[in-house]
C-alpha cells in the first residue's frame, strides 16, 4: 500500500516538475530590445502574458510594463534596472530595454526575494522607486489610474 502511494506521490510530482516554465524560460529568453515593436502599451502585460492567458508558454513575461515621456508618448531605449537596494545602488538583479512602443518585458526567471528596487534610466535622467517591488507587473499598477504611469523625462 505504501509502495502505490510513494509511486503516486512521486509521479504526480514528475508531471508538475514536468510541466514547470522554469525550464522552458531559461532555454528560450524572450525580452524586449530598443528596436522592435510590441503591442497593447500602458495594458497590464501579464492579463495575457501568463501561465494561463493566450501569450503562454515562452511568452509568459516575468517582468513587464511601458514608459513615456513628459508628453505621454511612449518612449524606447529606456533602461529599466532591477536593484537589491534603493537609489539607484545594490546589485544590479536584472536590466531590460523598452522597445519602439515604449514596452519592457521579460520571460527571464527574476528572484525577487524581499523585493527589488526598480530604476529608469534615459541618458542623465534617473527615476527611482523608494518602495521594494515583489512582481514583475509594472503596469498593474502605474496604468494612470491607482499609481501614476512610468514617465522618464
């Protein structure tokens, strides 16, 4: 009887193992660059881009959201880092590009431990959030109606 319930315990753990992101993000890192395009900025990223939404699988973002410029238009090129510290120091976590629509994104496993500090950087201006952040759905939260939206210059 012991023998069928470890034999259970141990298949049904095989098949949740199995079927884990995990292995399929670090083989197939998806993220955005300064010179694509991608869709739907200032849209909470991960409503689709999830384990269960229709953006799946290796497009399953990590991190994600948009920035903009003073003008609200979308803005690339915008260095969003990740930091174990706030103000800009601590350990660099993770560093990602907005694209052409003004959209960062990830499929990278990011650990956010006890939270990491987000920073946007464009050229000598340098945006820092004073509060550690646990997820990785910027736009959740700065869509321009509970939190501002992330503005560069």
């Amino acid at each position: 009887m012991h023998l069928r319930i470890i034999s259970t315990v141990l298949f049904v753990l095989t098949l949740v193992l199995g079927c884990s992101h995990l292995d399929e993000n670090e083989n197939d890192i998806e993220e955005s660059t300064a010179t694509e395009h991608s869709h739907n900025t200032g849209k909470n990223c991960s409503s689709c881009h999830n384990s269960n939404g229709n953006e799946a699988s290796s497009l399953w973002w990590t991190v994600a959201g948009s920035v903009y410029n003073s003008n609200n238009k979308p803005v690339n090129n915008v260095s969003i880092e990740l930091r174990d510290n706030k103000n800009r120091t601590g350990n660099l976590i993770k560093q990602i590009t907005s694209d052409l629509s003004g959209n960062f994104y990830t499929n990278q496993i990011v650990n956010f431990k006890n939270g990491l500090y987000p920073v946007i950087v464009s050229g000598n201006t340098v945006k820092t959030m004073q509060s550690p952040f646990n997820g990785g759905s910027c736009n959740s939260c700065h869509n321009g109606i509970s939190t501002a939206i992330l503005k560069i210059n």
